[in-house]
C-alpha cells in the first residue's frame, strides 16, 4: 500500500510538472505560469456565490497545518484543509464524487494552481482555484478562523470587560484541541466590592492559572467562589487551582454527582486532546451544592445561580445579575455554533426551557459557546435550531422512515455554524433515537 501511494504521487507530480516538452525540466515560476492557462480561476465574489449557493463544494485550504494556527483560515462551513503535499491522499476523504465542485487556495495564490492541477489529472472534473487566496479574502474583511488569538497565552482569548465589573474570556468555536488548550467554552468573572466569582473553573490547571493572572490585572481582590456550569472537562478541570487558592467551588448536585461516579472518565477524555497541558490536574469535588436556586450576596452585588430547567446536560445552571439583566447562561444557549445533541439531552424540555429565559428578559447574555449577544441571536442559534430539527424528525417519523432519513434532513441552512460539520449527523441521529418513544 505504501509502494502504491508513493507511485501515484511520483505519477501526479509527474503529470503537474513535465507540461513542457518531454524531459525537459523547468522552474517554479515557469511551471506556475503554466498551470495557470489551463485551469480555471475564480475571485472573491465568485467564490462568495458558489459557496452561499452550492453547499455541496468543498473548498479545500492547502497550506500547512501550522500556517492555519498562526494566520487562519476562511471560516466557511464548506473549509476543509488539506496541505498540498496530501492532496492526492486525503481529497477522497472529503470528495465521493469526481464530479463534485472543488475550489482550492491557499496565501498568495503559489500552491493553490499546482493543487487544483492535480486534481485534475486526477479525474476530478469541476475543480475551480481561488486566485485571491487567503489574505486578500482576510483583508477584505470576510469571516476567517483562528485557531488560537493568544499565542503567548494557554487561554484562546483573554478577557474582555462586557458590563460593568463583568468580563468574559470567550472560547474557541470549534471542538477541544490541543491547540486551543481545551478552551472552547466561555470563561467569565466578575468583580465585586467583596470579592471575585469566576464562572467556569477552566479545562485545565493551566488554563484556570492564565485565567487568575488575567483577574490580577483588573483587581486585587480574592477569588471567593468559583461556579461550574456542568460538569463537562472545559468547565471543570481547573477546579484544583482554585481550590489551591482558597476558592469555594459551587455545581449543581447533578454536577457533583457526575464528578464523583465519572471523574476518570472525564479525565481520560480529555487527556487524549490536551495530552501534557492537563499538568497539574487534580479531579475534585465542588465543595456546595444547590437544586433550583442559590443566591450569593457578595458586598453590593446580588448573584442568583439558577437552575431553570432542562437543556444540553441535566446539570446545566445558569447565573443571573438582576440589577444589570445580564445572563450567563452556561450551555443553556449557543451562539455562532450549532449546539451538541447528547444521549442524556432532553430537546423537548429544552424548548420549554426557553419560556423561562425569556421571562427573565436579559439585556445581555453571555451563551456557554459564542460571543455575548441579544435574546434574538441566541434564539436563533438555539431554540430555532432544536424546534426545527423536531419538526424534522417528526415528519420522518410520520412518513414511517428510518435513521437513514433523519440522516438525510437538510441543515444545510447550518452549514456556516461552528462545529456544524463534527455534530449536525449526530444530532439528527440522537433526536430521532430520543423522538421514536416521546
């Protein structure tokens, strides 16, 4: 298998490379030129059509893994990357139909040309090469990717101040990586005149560390409470540093209960992404607990920790500030990615949920996932998501389908939402699995 891959690439770069006369060889430059009069190139409006059109093409980045980290990548749900060098391994991977529309770019437009060449000689027949490439795509102001804002930091972002005293360390929208340090859910604090409550304790020992030197930037006062929001690894891993600080740590009593029966199992889960950034990771208890509500007076400023209802985890808890009408509402609600279906996930009572927030009537919420936005954002990004998925399932099941079709609903609408292509086929799976017995 290793001799027959290692002949085709010989053969691909062969076919890219000898377009002069036989055995003649020529440079970099004149071989680019070259491959540009044979294939076709598309600019950036183009390339904006075809993929608010057509979520059937695959746009394929081909430049190295670590250019991605550093410079980013366009944030299309149709984004895929895959490095030149393994284009002719890895495209099958993405591509079941040779016929299928394939736009390929990379920085500068230098590799792009010699990608979507291949591909060509390959059999693939609608391939496309965005000539604009990445940068100017970038400049331009269109959405893009990063997989990690703060280099020189183990926190994705760094905290911004969203409301008086309030600041929020918003995570990554994608999936937990070694590169984002398991920080892909929101990490929040707030400043009062007798003390700090941080929200989220952070996926890792480091993490929650990188975290408190931020709060030292803005106060010296002490971290008295530190409340998590479920008991899933992002949210609860760096619980030890707290406590190492003096901080009491708060959960809802499902949470705690999850910890105490699953902490290996939590623990092992993450270790496979953060592998050496989970240094210091100690697994520990919450040291209170609540059911409905907890209400913590901290000098001047009045804090509820709610448990409005059911959502992504039976353990999801919300935190609300009266005065300001601000929510963090934990997993409770999404925003910018699509929301992750779980087997223990009730979507029913998650609708019903909703009623309750909008009760509540927040000026501001700061979502588990996403940046802090309105209750119209969050609705969309949640409670529409979940309705209509519902509605779609149950058709299925009217019709008298099967898996298969719930496979197939169309969430193509999605396609652009964080973590759509990691979750949209599971949580079809799940609701139809959960819906067969409602």
């Amino acid at each position: 298998m290793i001799i027959k891959r290692y002949l085709l690439a010989l053969s691909c770069i062969f076919l890219v490379t000898n377009i002069h006369a036989e055995g003649e060889i020529i440079d970099g430059d004149k071989m680019l030129e070259s491959v540009n009069g044979q294939i076709v190139n598309i600019d950036t409006d183009e390339l904006v059509d075809i993929l608010d059109n057509d979520p059937s093409a695959v746009l394929v980045d081909v430049r190295t893994p670590s250019e991605l980290v550093k410079l980013g990548t366009i944030n299309r749900g149709q984004n895929v990357n895959i490095p030149r060098g393994w284009i002719e391994f890895r495209i099958a991977d993405y591509v079941d139909n040779k016929d299928t529309p394939i736009i390929v770019y990379c920085g500068r437009n230098l590799r792009s040309p010699l990608a979507a060449k291949t591909l060509e000689n390959m059999g693939y027949t609608n391939v496309k090469n965005y000539a604009d490439g990445y940068f100017l795509w970038k400049d331009s102001g269109n959405p893009v990717k990063i997989s990690d804002y703060e280099v020189d930091s183990v926190l994705y972002s760094k905290p911004v101040e969203f409301a008086k005293g309030l600041y929020s360390a918003i995570g990554a929208i994608q999936p937990p990586t070694y590169e984002n340090s398991n920080h892909n859910n929101n990490l929040s604090f707030i400043v009062t005149t007798d003390g700090v409550l941080v929200f989220n304790a952070g996926g890792s020992y480091l993490l929650a560390k990188a975290m408190h030197n931020e709060i030292k930037k803005v106060t010296d006062q002490k971290v008295k409470y530190v409340v998590l929001e479920n008991s899933q690894g992002h949210a609860i891993l760096g619980s030890s540093y707290w406590k190492e600080q003096g901080a009491t740590i708060v959960a809802h009593i499902e949470a705690y209960n999850e910890i105490k029966h699953k902490s290996e199992d939590i623990y092992t889960r993450a270790l496979r992404t953060q592998k050496d950034k989970l240094i210091g990771v100690e697994m520990i208890l919450p040291d209170q607990t609540f059911e409905g509500k907890m209400i913590l007076s901290m000098g001047d400023t009045s804090i509820e920790l709610l448990h409005i209802g059911d959502s992504h985890s039976p353990d999801d808890i919300q935190l609300w500030l009266p005065e300001q009408r601000i929510l963090i509402s934990g997993d409770t609600a999404f925003n910018q990615r699509l929301l992750p279906v779980f087997p223990h996930t009730n979507t029913a009572g998650w609708v019903q949920t909703w009623d309750k927030i909008e009760q509540l009537d927040p000026l501001l919420i700061i979502p588990g996932h996403g940046d802090p936005t309105d209750m119209d954002t969050i609705t969309k990004f949640t409670k529409d998501y979940l309705v209509y998925m519902r509605s779609q399932v149950e058709s299925v099941l009217d019709d008298d389908g099967g898996l298969l079709d719930a496979y197939s609903i169309d969430q193509s609408a999605f396609r652009d939402w964080g973590t759509y292509k990691e979750l949209h086929k599971q949580n079809a799976e799940r609701i139809f699995k959960q819906m067969e017995f409602e």
